[in-house]
C-alpha cells in the first residue's frame, strides 16, 4: 500500500560479528535505526495497561520477543475494513482510530474512538474471529503498532517472564469490555 509505512521488526538478535558474520556496518546501522523508530513511542506504550510499569528496556524485550509492525495512516484511511483478517490487533501509537459498524442499510456509525495508547481489535483477534465485522479508519494523521494475537498469547521458548503478566493483562482488558457491554 502507497498510503501506508510498513517497518519489518527483526525478530531474530543481531547477529554475532565475531562469527564469520559478513554484516556491514551499514546494514547493522539500518537495523539499530528500525528499533529505535518505535522507540519514540515508548510512553505511549507504557501508559497502556498491557504494558504499564515496564521501563524502556523491557519494552524493547517485550516487543522484540513478540514481533510487530508499524503503520502509518493519513487522516480518513482505513487501517481495516469490514472483512480484514484479524490475526492482529492494533495500539494507537500516534492519532486516532474509529472504529466504525455498517448497518444493513449502509448507515455507518463510529462505536468507538480510539486515543493512543488505546487499543482495538483485541478480541476479534484472541477469540478467532477469522474476518473483522467492524472497519477502523484514521480519525487524525495516524501511526498504528500491530502486535500478534498468537505470539502474545503463546509462550515463547525462552519463557519469558512478561508473557504470563501480558496474557493476565489483556484478558482482564477483555473483561472489562465485556463487562461495559453489559
């Protein structure tokens, strides 16, 4: 997509120079560069209750262990549309997102605006929910961090002690909504 920034996050570690690594210093650069893009949004991140009380570093480790992508959005863009896999879910780094239902007869109507730091599309994505029946758009110029359902509900093989607090976390977000529908 033209309208959208995408960064790939290296999910493996840098590589060991002393091993016959052939790496330039240019690439390893350009490496360092990525991570810290998303380094600008770390308080943002860390006012969100998934990842409230965390200092910078294990941020870094929590989102280097889980993986994600970054999107940027100009304002009226979708960022999803009815019919979207739903195998991630979105945190507002920067913006906002709307997120919006379309009835039967085409009237459209914002549920739900979403600040940064806040979160949406959770519990279509950890419930399974193959396709969205909600579409987000860009409320503001907006950047987006997408993190995996899946790898943050599976705990990697370096058990890593945040995963169980991460699982807690997001399901007591996920009451919670459950609870204000009620």
């Amino acid at each position: 997509l033209l309208d959208c920034i995408k960064l790939p996050i290296y999910k493996q570690p840098l590589p060991d120079i002393n091993k016959n690594s052939t790496i330039c210093e240019n690439e390893m650069l350009q490496m360092q560069q990525k991570g810290k893009a998303m380094e600008q949004y770390f308080e943002v991140l860390q006012k969100n209750e998934l990842f409230e009380g965390t200092d910078d570093a294990e941020l870094r480790s929590m989102l280097s262990c889980l993986g994600y992508t970054v999107r940027q959005y100009p304002k009226n863009d979708m960022i999803w549309n009815v019919g979207t896999k739903t195998q991630s879910f979105g945190i507002v780094a920067e913006g906002q997102a709307q997120v919006i239902r379309e009835d039967w007869f085409g009237t459209r109507s914002i549920i739900a605006a979403i600040p940064p730091g806040g979160v949406f599309g959770e519990a279509f994505a950890c419930a399974g929910v193959e396709r969205s029946p909600v579409a987000v758009r860009a409320g503001a110029d907006s950047t987006v961090l997408f993190l995996s359902a899946e790898k943050l509900l599976t705990v990697c093989s370096n058990a890593c002690g945040f995963h169980g607090r991460l699982i807690r976390r997001l399901t007591r977000m996920l009451a919670r909504k459950n609870i204000e529908l009620n």
